[in-house]
C-alpha cells in the first residue's frame, strides 16, 4: 500500500510539472523577469559520509525570477568546486526550479486575512548533476503581506525522490523515502542615509527520511540569508546593477548527516543581468 501511495504522488508530481510547464511557456510574455549572477566563496563542510573536513569552496550562481499572467517561476543553477579532489562538491551541478499558480490571479480567490495576499499551488524540482538525484515538490504557497517585505513566501510541498539510486551507479546518491518541506523565501529592502540595502534569502525545513540502504537521512534545517550592499549606485550611480556582501549559510545536519552542522559566512559579489 506503501508503495503504491508513493508511486501515485511521483505521478501526480509529473502531471503537474507538465500542466505548470506548459503554463508557463504559453504565455505570451513576462510580466517581470530578474536575472542574477552570484559569485560565492566560503568554508562548507563536507558531511562525514563524504569524508568529513572544511574546504575553501567557490560557488557560482545563475538565477532567474519572473512573472506572468497566472503566475511566477523561479530557478536557480549552483556550480560548487572545493579545489579538493575527495567526490564531493569537486566540480558539482546543482539546481532547482519552482513554477508558482496564483489563486488571485486565476480564481480572484479573496483571502479573509489582511496579512495573506495569495494562497496558490506550487511545483518544484532539485537536481543533482553528479549524483543523479532528481525530487519533486508539489505543494501549496502562501505569499504574505508584511509592511517592508518586497516578498514573503511559505511553501509547505512533498518532497518525492525519484533519483536513480546506487543500483544505478555506484556515483549514485541512495534512493530516500518521500518526505516534506517547508520553506519560506524572503526580501527585506531598507536604506541607511542615500545608501540601499537588502535582506533576503531562505530557510527551510525537511523532515526525517531512511534511504534505500537502511540508513537514517535526519531531518535538517537550513537557512541562507544575504545582506546586500547596492554598490552600483553609490559608486557609479548605477542602481540595481551590482551588490556587495555576506551571506550566512547555516545548516543543521547537512544533508541528514547527524553529524554535520554547518555554520559559515560567505563573501558575496551578485551582477544583475
């Protein structure tokens, strides 16, 4: 019966990714659209399944947000290189991509709240390159009314494995139980003087899981918070162009590993596109 569950929510979770893409593709434009460029570069810790240590790693990010009719999309592209030839982060591709449906912009479903602007449904996908792991994240979203935020997200998805697993490919990350996450994206502008200034970034919850080698993968909890300083306008007056600054990165049992807890600034460079 199990199984059986699992197998019907992998394929509502593809029938969904299908209606959110073709969705989205038809519309005839953007309403909105904002590309970034981040280079990072910190400490991460590489979790004891992996070997264990502290490596000075150089992470570089493509995004995109936009928006359109019925919705908005998001998905970002990682690239993480350690210098350190030990199978992990050496020269890794990750990503993951959220279509979002807008119950206000489809239904003009009124939300008896003063603080919730949109409740709507969300699909998300991670992938990992070099260990073949492939999740979907069919859920609900809750966008939130709070003076000062240029946004506030709740996402409260499943999160459903369908990678390979190591039958596949000894490379291969173990196939995990389906789980749940919740997370909660933000954006916090705020000026000092004639200087701008942001906050944003994530945080989320995913819950515990036991893989298909009988191992536990904990539950973990991890938050990446920016503070952006707008140096393109307080040097060439050139605002919304280039950001300097710091982005925290904790994470309590990285990647389920009991043993791993991550806590490290990362300096920060991003080039809106």
């Amino acid at each position: 019966m199990k199984n059986l569950i699992s197998l019907s929510f992998r394929l509502v979770s593809k029938i969904l990714l299908l209606l959110f893409w073709v969705g989205s593709t038809i519309s005839i434009a953007s309403e909105w659209s904002k590309t970034e460029l981040f280079y990072q570069h910190g400490k991460l810790l590489t979790p004891s399944f992996a070997g264990g240590g502290k490596h000075a790693t150089t992470v570089i990010t493509f995004q995109n947000a936009s928006g359109w009719k019925y919705g908005d999309n998001f998905f970002f592209i990682d690239y993480l290189n350690d210098g350190h030839s030990d199978g992990f982060d050496d020269s890794e591709f990750y990503g993951e991509i959220y279509f979002h449906l807008s119950g206000k912009k489809i239904f003009d479903i009124k939300v008896p709240s003063e603080i919730i602007k949109d409740v709507g449904m969300v699909m998300g996908i991670n992938a990992s390159a070099d260990a073949n792991v492939m999740k979907y994240l069919p859920g609900v979203r809750i966008s939130w009314d709070v003076p000062g935020f240029s946004f506030l997200n709740s996402d409260i998805t499943a999160y459903i494995d369908d990678s390979d697993g190591i039958l596949a490919g000894t490379a291969n990350a173990p196939i995990e139980q389906d789980s749940f996450m919740v997370d909660v994206s933000f954006g916090y502008p705020f000026s000092i003087g004639e200087y701008d200034f942001s906050i944003e970034g994530h945080m989320e919850y995913i819950d515990e899981r036991k893989n298909e080698l009988g191992g536990t993968v904990h539950s973990w909890f991890l938050a990446q918070p920016q503070v952006r300083f707008d140096i393109g306008k307080a040097l060439a007056n050139k605002p919304d162009t280039v950001f300097v600054g710091i982005k925290w990165q904790y994470w309590q049992n990285k990647l389920g590993d009991k043993t791993a807890d991550e806590n490290v600034i990362m300096a920060l460079v991003v080039w809106r596109l």
